[in-house]
C-alpha cells in the first residue's frame, strides 16, 4: 500500500468511528512548538499525526447549558473519548500490519508527563500532556488555538473532543487553517466560573508556533484553578447568581490567579471546607468524596477513554463546550447559563435544579438521573 492509499484508508476509518473532521500534520511544521508538540517523545522517527474531532451536539449542549439534563453530554463526552482510543488503537493496527511503518496512539485526557498529573490537580501547577493533540490539531489543519487555548475549527467551533496517533509514515500533510476562527468574543471567558484564564492577557510563559506561525491564547493561571472548577468542587457565578452543575456554591474568580498561585494554603483551605469541614452539610461532602474518587480512577489507568460511564460526569468543561461554531448560538448558550439557575442536593443526594422564571417566580425540578435518563433512552 503506497502512502496516498494509506492516508486514505486511514482517514475513512476515522470517519467511519464517528469522527467529523480529520487532518494529518508533518513533524516539520511542530518545530518550533513546546516540548508537548515534540513526536519523538512518544514515538522516536515519529513523521506525522493524525488527528480528528468530534463535536457535541447542539441539542445535548442547550439541555446541559440550560440545565434541563445533563446525561446527553455526559453520554456523547463518554462516546468521544472512548471512541478516539478505539479509533487510535484501530489505526496503529492497520497501520503496522500494512506497512512498514510504525504508530503511537496518543491517550485522549488523563496522561501528563508529570507523574499524577491528573489526580493531583490540586498540587500540581502546570501539566502537560506527553503530545498535544491541540498542538497537532493546529499542525494537521484542523483550525488554531482559541482564546480559551481550544482548538477552534471552521466547522464546530471549539465544542469537540480530539483524538490522535503519531506515526512514523511520511504522509502527505493537509493545508493548514488560513484564518483563525476565534473572534475573541470571550464567551468562554463569562462562562467559566474559575477565572483559570485571563480576559485581556495573553500568555507569555512560552511562545506557541506551529507552522511558523504564532498561537495567541489567554494567560493561564495555575491548573489547579481549572481542576476543581471542571471536577464540580466550586461552580458559582460572580454575581452568585449561577452554578455549573455543582452544588458546591463557591466561585473562584474572585481569587487573583497570582493570589492563587502564591498561596497553596487557599488550595488546602478549600479542600478542607468541601471534603472536611462539618459545616458544610454530609451530602455535600459524600458528592465531593465521589468526584475525587473518579478523578482518583482516571488516575490509576492514566486515561480518561478507559472511565466508565458512571464516573463520567462533566459539570463544567464550559469554556470549551460553549465554544460552537456559530456566534449566534454560542451567545445563546451564554444566556440559558446566565438563567439556568443553580444546583442543589436533597436531602438523599439527588441534585435538583432552583431557578428563576422571567416573572420572577422561583420555580424548582429534578433534571433525570442518570438511572431515569438512560432507561428511558435505551440506545
Ligand atoms: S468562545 Fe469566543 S473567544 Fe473563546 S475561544 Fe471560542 S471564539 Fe474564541
Ligand atoms: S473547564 Fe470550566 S473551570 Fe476550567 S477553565 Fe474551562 S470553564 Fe473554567
């Protein structure tokens, strides 16, 4: 098999896994990159990647955004991850029995180069995964990087899981994206209740060229930030009056990222407060012990593709979700967050849902567990 009838056997079966879009980079064009866009790492005469994308469903994300369910994206968020494992393994056998050439298949979430990258989220300050599939996103033509640091695509926006492997076969690299397809409406930024990156300053910790060309993203502050508002440990609005689905009603924007950074004791504080302190009430407590079992899950296997279903439970990931392709959209999203309301726990546990109609009336209902949920939509 020559490598143009390589390359297209190989992107069918990333399309035929469910993928929508799909790229392949050249070495070459990461060069200039950080050490997470370095092949060789993985792969030693690593030559190409291959990358691909699946985007959320508009539908499950104005359910998740207008907190009506959240099992929808819950449900794809699982599909994605585990199919892009599938997808990479499916690939490196096709492509070491028939060729010559060798392949990596690149873990979707979970794999930091720092050991317990994952789970140590409250310890750790950077943690970079051991390839970067938005670096090679960039490199194999999919789009650039976001103000968020998203990899933004023409097509589906920001709001897509990636997948990838590295291989050593020269393949024939895709064009790369003319424009970036970020406008800077910073409605990643109003939807994210952390503050983990900045409004207005770009980062300057380390340059990000790929192709030759400069990647322009927000500051980030320290990934702990990011760690517990994407676990559901804090969620709240700074104007109090919005959660993510959490029931930890705690908002980090109001601590500076340097704040944050120079001081671990609020990082031991707010564990203390969510998993310890017996004025926050049991059932918060028992929902945050769950949400650091999971993570402590993922961190055993060190890939997120591997995680049941059941400690699948996306509560922020907002930035990234809320980052469609049409503007249009993505500013209503915005606004069925602003009105969603918040989440509280009952007295068993079971989240429900306390908002305000536009009438000002308090209205209160239990979005479907997940139990209700997928016996109801058994497919
Ligand atoms: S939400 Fe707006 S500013 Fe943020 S990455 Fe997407 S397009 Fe860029
Ligand atoms: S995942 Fe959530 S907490 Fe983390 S940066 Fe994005 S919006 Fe903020």
């Amino acid at each position: 098999m020559n490598l143009k009838e390589l390359k297209q056997e190989v992107n069918n079966i990333v399309l035929d896994g469910g993928a929508k879009l799909v790229g392949v980079g050249r070495r070459e064009r990461l060069k200039d990159a950080p050490p997470s866009g370095d092949m060789e790492y993985c792969l030693p005469d690593a030559q190409s990647c291959i990358i691909w994308a699946y985007p959320n469903p508009i539908e499950a994300l104005e359910n998740y955004f207008s907190k009506k369910e959240r099992m929808s994206i819950k449900k794809f968020q699982h599909f994605a991850y585990k199919s892009a494992w599938d997808t990479g393994l499916k690939l490196k056998e096709f492509i070491e029995e028939n060729s010559i050439y060798k392949a990596f298949v690149v873990i979707p979430n979970g794999k930091y180069r720092k050991a317990g990258g994952y789970t140590n989220f409250m310890k750790v300050d950077q943690a970079y995964p051991r390839f970067s599939l938005r670096y090679g996103g960039v490199a194999a033509g999919l789009g650039h990087l976001g103000w968020s640091g998203n990899l933004v695509t023409k097509e589906f926006g920001g709001s897509i899981y990636l997948g990838g492997i590295l291989t050593t076969a020269p393949l024939e690299p895709d064009p790369m994206a003319k424009e970036n397809y970020c406008n800077n409406c910073k409605i990643c930024w109003q939807s994210c209740t952390t503050g983990y990156f900045e409004k207005d300053l770009e980062e300057a910790q380390q340059e990000v060229i790929i192709g030759g060309k400069r990647e322009v993203y927000a500051k980030r502050g320290t990934y702990s930030k990011c760690g517990n508002g994407c676990a559901g440990l804090s969620g709240l609005s700074e104007d109090g009056k919005w959660t993510t689905w959490t029931a930890d009603h705690i908002c980090l924007k109001e601590y500076a990222n340097e704040e944050w950074e120079a001081n671990p004791s609020l990082k031991r504080e707010l564990i203390r407060k969510v998993i310890v302190d017996k004025n926050t009430p049991k059932k918060i407590r028992n929902f945050n012990k769950k949400i650091l079992k999971s993570y402590a899950g993922v961190g055993t296997t060190e890939n997120v593709a591997l995680r049941p279903l059941e400690d699948t439970n996306p509560r922020c990931g907002n930035c990234n979700f809320i980052c469609v392709a049409d503007l249009k959209k993505r500013v209503e999203l915005l606004k069925l967050l602003k009105t969603s309301g918040k989440v509280f726990l009952d007295e068993n546990g079971r989240e429900y849902v306390k908002k305000l109609k536009k009438d000002g009336e308090e209205i209160i209902y239990y979005p479907p567990t997940e139990e209700e949920f997928f016996n109801t939509n058994s497919n």
